[in-house]
C-alpha cells in the first residue's frame, strides 16, 4: 500500500488559455430524495467550485428550490423528466448517482437506466446508489470508468465482506471482482485500484459529520470532467479534500462540507502554480 | 448556588482521531410549524455547528425548503410521516423537540410520541413544548435524561410557580418533582439539577432578541449527542452560548441567534485546544 | 428647518442589563405581495438587524420560503390567516405596513384592518399604503403614533401637492392637516412633525436602488419597538440609515439595502458607546 | 479591430448627487425556465450590482423563491402573466431577453411580444433568444437599440456561420445585416458594432464555467440603463467583466460567476474614482 503525498495534486495545472466551458466537461448529478436532499445540494457545491464547466442536476422537485438559492451555477431537471434526463445524460462526460438518491423504487429506476446507458460517461457511485446494487445482482457497463465511494457499512453491503474482516487483501479482492475504481472512506481513505492500493494520509476527526461524502463525491466528478480519466486525478480528488479539511479544522472544531467546497477555487489555484 | 466558570468547557476536548459520524451521535429535532419554521432552522443550525454526527429535521414541510437553502447539512422529514418519524427516531441519541412547534393537536401529537418512545435518548424539551406539557398531566419517560429549557413565563406555566415567586427554594422543589433538570432561560440563566444549582455568569442585553432560545436548545443537543451524556455538557452548553455571545457583542448592538452558531466551531476549537 | 447632527443617535444607549427580548418590543410588519415580496423581507432584515426584540411578517404565502431562508428570525404569518392578524397585531407594539404590499383589494382590507385597530401600537405606513390611502378619504386613529415615509411622488399623490409645489411650506400644512408625522424621502431626506422640520444632511447617490426606502422602514419601525416612542427616535433612525449608506459607499458605487441592514448593529454598537 | 483599454471604463462616473432609483433606469430580464432558472439568476444578481435602478423579473414561477431568496432586491413578474408583463414592460429602459428563457412555445411568445413592443427600450438578446431568432426569420423593430451577446455557437445559429468560417470579415457582414451590435463571446470577446471591431484583451480561462454569459449579459443590461446608451457602454460591460474576473482569478482556480456580480460594486467605485 502507497501513500498519497502532495504530488498527486500536480493533476491540477494551470488551464489552457483557449478554452471554453465545454472543455472543462459536464456533469450529471442523480440523486437527492424528499429526506436527503441535502445531499446532492452538497454535491453539486462541490462539483462547481471544483471547476466542472457545466453541471446539471438531477434530482426531486422538491430539493429544486433549495438548491438554486444556494447554486444559480448549476441546471436543474426533475428526476421524473424521462426525456430531459435521457437528453441531458447523453452529452454528460461524468455522472455521479447516489448522495441522497434513497432507496425508492425510482431510485432504483435511476440507477438502472444509468448503468444501461454509460457509455464515454465516467460513473461515480456513491451513497444510497451502492446500497442498492448490494441489494441486487448487477453488471458494470464499463467498470474500468467507474468508480465507487464507499464508506466501511456501505463497502460491506457491496463487497459482502463484514467490516471485521474489511483488510487490504480481502478489499483488493473484492474490488478485482468489481474491476471498478473503489474509494473506501475511513478516517484514512484507501483507495483501491487495478495498479495497486493508496492511501490518503491525511483528514481530521473535524470532518467526522453528515454530507462529507457527498462533498467528496462532487470533487471526484469534477475532477473527472475536467482532469484526465485517470487513476491520478481521484488520487488528487481524495487527497485535496482532506487537505483543505485539515487547513480548515486549524480553525474549526468541525468542519461543514460546504465550507470545503467553498475554499476549493482557492487551494486549486495555490497547487496549479505551486 | 454555584457560578459555572470557564473550567466548565474542559468537556470541549480534541476528537477522537479514529472516529465517523455516527461516533458524534444522531440527533433529531422536532419543531416548526408554519408560523415558528425560523425556530427549528435555529435549532438546526446550532446543532450542526456544535458538531452533531448526523442530524435529522421533522417539521411542517413549508419549512423544507428554507432549511435545506441555509443548511445543506440536515436531513429532513415531514412531520406528518410517521413511518420515517419512527425510523429516525429509533435510531437517535437525542432529540430535541419544541423550537417552533406550536400549540396545534398535532404539535400534541408529536410530543406524545416522543414521551411514548422515549428509552435510549435524551431529550431536550424546550419552546411550545414546555407550554403544551404544561398544560396537561404527563409522566417523563426517563427523567434523568431530559433537559427543560424553559424561559421564566414557560417556567410559570410548567412549574405553576408565578415569576413573582420563583425564587432558588421554590424552583428547586419544582425540579426535584420534575426529576428532570431545568435549564432556566433569563439574563442569568441557572440550571436545576439534583446535585445543585449552577448559574450562568455571562451573557448580554444584546442577545436579548427572538430565536436566541432556540439557539442554545440546539448547542445543547448537539453536545449531547457528542460529550459524555451528563451535567457537565449542560453547564457547557449554557456557558459557551453564553461566552460567544459575549464576544459578539463586543462589537454588535443585537447579536443575531445564526451568528452565535456561525461562530461556535471557532469558539469549540479554541477551547479544545486551550 | 433644522439639519440633523449626529448627537441625534444619542437615543441609541447601551440596553438594560436586566432585560429579555420583549423589552426590544414586537414589531408586526405587513406587506410583500406576489410581485413585490422582496421589500418585506428587505423590511424584515432591517427591523431584526436594528434590534427589535420579536419581528412577526403578515405577508403573502409566496414569500414565505424566500424570507425564512434568509432570516429565520422572524415569525410568519399568511396574510389571509385572519385569526393570527388578529392575534399577532394585538400585541405588537409597532406595526409597518406597506412595502410592497400592492395595490389589490386585499392590501386595501389590511390596510383597513390596521387603521380599525391602530391602539397602542405605533404605526409606520410606507410605500403602497401611501398610495392606497391617496386613493381614498381616511382618518387615522391615532395621528400622533403615526409616520408616513412618502417618497416625492408618493407624498404628491397622499397630499395633492405636485412634485414642483413641494416646498417646505406646503409640505408644513400638509403634515398639519395629517398630524402625523411625515418623513419626505429625498436625495435630502426631511422630517415634517409638529415641532418642526428637520433635514438629513446625509446620505449619497449610491443609495438610489429599489429596497432602500424599504430598509429605511425597517429601521423606523425597529427603533420605535425599542428606543422611545418619540421624535428623537425617528430622527435617528432616519441620519443612521443614510450615515452607514455614506460609510458603504466609501467602497461601493452601488449600495445594496440589504448591506445597511447586515451593517447596522456594528454602527449602532459604535454609537451606543461613543 | 481595436483593442479595449482601461479608458474605456471613463464611461463609470460618480452619480449625479441629485438623482433617485428612477435616474438609473428600470431594467428588465426575462427567463429561467424550470430547468435554466438560474441562469436569469445571476443576470438579475448582476444587473442590480451593476447599479440598475429598479429590476423586474419575468420568469416561471418556479423560480420566483430561489431569486427573492438570494435577492430581494428585485421584483418578479410570473411570465404566464400578461397584464403584468404589459405594464412592466411598457415603462422600461432596458430589456434582457435569454438566460435560461428556454426553446419552448412560450419562451418564443415571449421573445415574439419582445420584439414587437420594442420602443424605447434597449434590448439584449442573449441565450436561448438567440437561437431562438436562429430557427425563424425575424426582423428587429430598433435594431440600433440592440446588442446580441452570442457565445461561437450560437453566433454560428444566428449568421448561419460555421465556426470555421466566422473571422472579422464574415462576422462584421454578418453584423451589418442584422444592423444590431454583437457582443462574440470567446476567451477572447469581440464586439461588432457599425463603428468597427473591438477586442477585449483581457479574460482567462478560470472564467470558463456555466453561468458566466449571464453574468456578463446582466452587467451589460444594468450598464445601459444608468450610463449613455451607446457603444462606450456596451464597450465597459464587457471589459469590466473580464477585468473583474482575472482580478478574482489571481486566488481562484475557478470564477463563478456571482463572484464577479458581488465584486462589482467595488470595482465601479475604483474606477469611478480613478
């Protein structure tokens, strides 16, 4: 097992000067039921400071509102709209499902259709997403553009490993099964990956509150848009997350996931002309 | 009658590296019907930022939305379902109810509920909550862990104590029929526990402005849910609400209720690490 | 006509120590129909911001979200609920109404229901009440507890007299006929009270923007709930808005109204101990 | 084709002491449908930072509480309301037409009542108006009045001009048939005006992101209202636009486009004092 170090944030370069906001990708957002809208509002926050050039929202009408006062950057589609969601999901160049989807039957509906239709989109698979493909039989389309974010409860519902037996043998092979990307969230992230296992170093027990996930979620799709489709830009995904959280407790007894995103424009500039 | 002092933040200690969300507890607050909703949005902004793990709102969903727009970090429930209203409170270690509730049957009903189920948690009972108990015979469930935070006039009605005789004796004997303690909301607010009478030294003329109750209700579940579940977290809760709004009003005419919550992750880490 | 000086703020003096949020008094603000909500709530953060003890906003359902999302605060209430107008408005001790509050047969029936009641409590009329009382013959209950803060084209239409036939003189025996008291928002902004009249020396360019004289109101209203029912009262009111409008426009070629009201309890603060 | 300079922010003077909300015009904005309401969001946001007088938006309803909640500061107007749109309208100085309108039925009546009730009114056509008049032969009622604010692609819809083939030849024809300036946006923005062609140098890659033609279509709305409405003002929009955002740029790694609306205020101060 390796340990990230601050080179894995040379990811984050200074942009081209010729560009547009096309170049930096777009994203979808799934997710978000009437309880836990908060989280793909926190997801979205996320994914914009991260400097995703176009992001949409899909998600419960209710959370709609909510969401725009906070976020007027990003669009919006009911997650009832069929046609809006087939349209909009076919240009998408990244898609996070699950901060807050629920295990609804509609969830489940959005999950499906996500999974048969991926196709050039990365997939980031987060939250109630992966409690419900535990529940299920079910192939990956492209797993090698997959990624999943799971914390130790919901890894063991996927991976059917109990978190007692939760090690790096036992995970490496679970996640050969699944040949997808998997970022097991503990107080010290591990990453597992074909080419071998990572692990984060840093993070604070400051961080240890509810929408923190959803948070790094939004990071990793960002940054997926816009950084190479690689192993190295969820490296620098993870490890930035937890080095903002750790500037951010200098200060902070806890520290609120949106207060990530908001410092996230800021250390992105610090590390692209460090 | 004691004075509390500043050693009565000791219980503000440095996290537990290894540690999650839920090591922070689960709390849920029950309040917020369509004239009060700001109440609970208070309450749960409080609670957030005092560093509650995960933290549940059921309320009047009118209120939703305004919630989710100030604080992403909550979830949220209606308070007309009980399926969910059963689910998440099963599952919590504190609930607080009153902020904003009102006085309506269904207000009622709410509060029945919670003194019905009512094993592990501890409660705080504050606001219309107090007004409604008083105006009815009750039992406490488990009194010794429950918390009244009532202002003078909803110590009246609850104690049957007019202001005029609220004295240290009489209130005593009130708590001691209560069994639970009594946090006394006034300029000096005092705390009526079997082991004694605990008064608050700080606060100012400047706090004296509406939501600023509901506020330390909030703080106070918050710590519940994340210190040891004893007098010694009240007394901090009292204080360090208190404390913060004293350094507000150094250079603020009214101190806003939000404001004292924006402020306590800096205050907490200060005393953490004093 | 005798210009304001800033030892009208004198009325701003440190609060009671013993004191509790009833003390700041209960302001009742009425307004904000579908069009024009956003001056209510401007109304709203600009009374709590002053310091009033307990805010109530009598307003259409439609700006409820809206309002708590930036000020849970203050307490709402439909403005076709008649039972809590009744409730709310009996124990108000200051009562605003008119910003935004429309032109429609209901902005006319609670205007009606306000001037029916008008007791104890003061009244500000602004805005769309001017305008709807222009349009009728009406009798104030209680002149003497009464402020109306036309603009030049409001005052034209409350007092016959066009925009180039107000001068001092004129406005003079127009305020005699009202024996209200009449604050004339301008570039120099004069008070007309039976006394006198007293001119603004203050305030700038950087002020003309919809929701300043809504801010304005807010203030009045506030400082009546708190500070003495008086003249004195409404003269500081009116010098502080526009100081704090000057402090602002040191950096700022445009002054939002709500950066007034986020900045008036640092002024009053400051003045409360110069 | 001549490059901006900083001169051309002259145009930004210190307000006429005697004015009121009226001398900096009425502006109006138009769009937000369900899916794209943000984006008359932040035009909104930007125009009333600008320093417009008084705007009203006429949006779907849906977005009317996510706009009050972020900015009181406006009014709104239901866009199925047509008494209402008529009377705003008809009393306005500016009118911006686009972010977020939508390619719906409506969206077109809309763009349809605009077009034939134009009088005095500036126009901005931005957005999906602009493709919009891409699928329809339409005629401008005062195309002298009026500035389209095209990014490549939608110029590409509105000139019948593939990207490959637009350069200042093509473009500056293109711009004499419709005889209305066009505002080209790119990382390098050009205006075609009957006068020649200009270049904003400044701008940079960081400002890539959703959002952003709003920002500046709204800043140029408010612009027109208050300052000469000839080609200087359209000139410092769009300069002052790109000059805010590569200052914010220095610390951030991503723009977001309300950054630059809360920034301006500041930076009109500077250079009106300059």
């Amino acid at each position: 097992m390796k340990q990230l170090t601050e080179k894995c944030l040379n990811i984050i370069q200074p942009r081209p000067e010729i560009s547009h906001k096309g170049t930096f990708g777009r994203v979808v957002l799934i997710g978000g039921n009437a309880q836990y809208g908060g989280a793909i509002i926190m997801s979205a926050e996320a994914c914009v400071r991260a400097g995703a050039g176009l992001v949409t929202v899909i998600t419960d009408s209710v959370n709609h509102t909510a969401l725009h006062a906070r976020l007027p950057e990003v669009m919006v589609v009911d997650w009832y709209d069929e046609q809006q969601i087939d349209d909009v999901f076919a240009t998408a160049d990244v898609c996070l499902i699950g901060p807050g989807l629920g295990l609804e039957k509609h969830s489940q509906e959005l999950l499906a259709f996500v999974l048969a239709h991926q196709s050039k989109q990365w997939l980031v698979i987060d939250g109630s997403a992966i409690t419900l493909l535990a529940n299920t039989t079910f192939t990956l389309t492209v797993p090698e553009q997959t990624v999943f974010t799971p914390h130790q409860m919901e890894w063991q519902r996927l991976s059917n490993l109990p978190m007692n037996q939760q090690n790096q043998q036992t995970n490496q092979q679970a996640q050969q099964q699944l040949q997808a990307t998997v970022v097991l969230k503990s107080h010290r992230t591990e990453i597992y990956h074909h080419t071998g296992i990572y692990q984060n170093p840093l993070g604070n027990p400051g961080m240890a509150t509810g929408g923190m996930g959803d948070t790094l979620a939004g990071i990793l799709a960002g940054f997926l848009a816009q950084f190479p489709k690689e192993l190295a830009t969820i490296q620098a995904a993870v490890y930035l997350h937890s080095y903002i959280g750790d500037q951010l407790a200098k200060n902070r007894y806890v520290v609120l996931p949106t207060e990530i995103s908001a410092a996230l424009p800021f250390w992105m500039n610090y590390f692209a002309n460090a």
